[in-house]
C-alpha cells in the first residue's frame, strides 16, 4: 500500500494517508485567546483534510490538549461551531503542556479517507 505523506520534514509530516485513513499531526494556532487559537486550528484542518481527500464529515477521532482545563467551554464554542451537526468523532480533552508557552490548544485528528 501506498503511503502518501503531505508537508514532511525532518521530524514529522503534517499529515499521513494510509490504508483509508488520513493522520493528522497535532494542529496549533495563533491568537491571544483560546477561542482564536481553536478556530485557526480548525481552519488548518479543514485545508490539510482537503489536501488530502477527506473533509470534517469523515472524522474518526480526535485528541485535543488544554493547557488549562478552565478554557474547556471555550475551546467547545469554537469546536461545536464548526463541527457539522452529528458528525462528532470519538474524542478525549486532557490538559498538557505544550511545546511553546504562547500555545494553549492542540488538536490532533484521525480521518477517513476519500
């Protein structure tokens, strides 16, 4: 099977195509708030997804990480705004540190491809 890598480097690719599934490698965002940081994120998603063939209505799982669990409704407001109407993936929220103290979101997500 052929693998299909989009944007490598030295240490990861933003994006992996496999066997059906598209991998995404963590998203962060710019924005002062957690809100501005999800929705780029979002947006940088729904670009990868589409380099790869797929779209938010194919997603299977996602893993997003707080740097601070208070900012948890926030995070959702964006989320639920752009998550299409009954198509939520399997999904887990933890707080972390993140690898830059000026990030307070990632998020990472598994899709079907195609």
């Amino acid at each position: 099977m052929n693998i299909q890598r989009f944007d490598p480097g030295a240490r990861m690719s933003q994006a992996v195509v496999y066997n059906g599934f598209v991998f995404l490698a963590g998203q962060v965002g710019e924005g002062a708030s957690v809100a501005e940081q999800t929705k780029d994120i979002l947006a940088s998603i729904d670009a990868l997804l589409a380099r790869a063939g797929s779209d938010k209505t194919r997603l299977l799982s996602a893993t997003i990480w707080l740097t601070d669990m208070s900012t948890f409704g926030e995070m959702n407001a964006a989320w639920e705004a752009w998550l299409p109407a009954g198509q939520g993936p399997a999904r887990a929220t933890v707080e972390s540190k993140l690898a830059a103290e000026k990030y307070k979101v990632e998020i990472g997500i598994i899709a079907a491809a195609g």
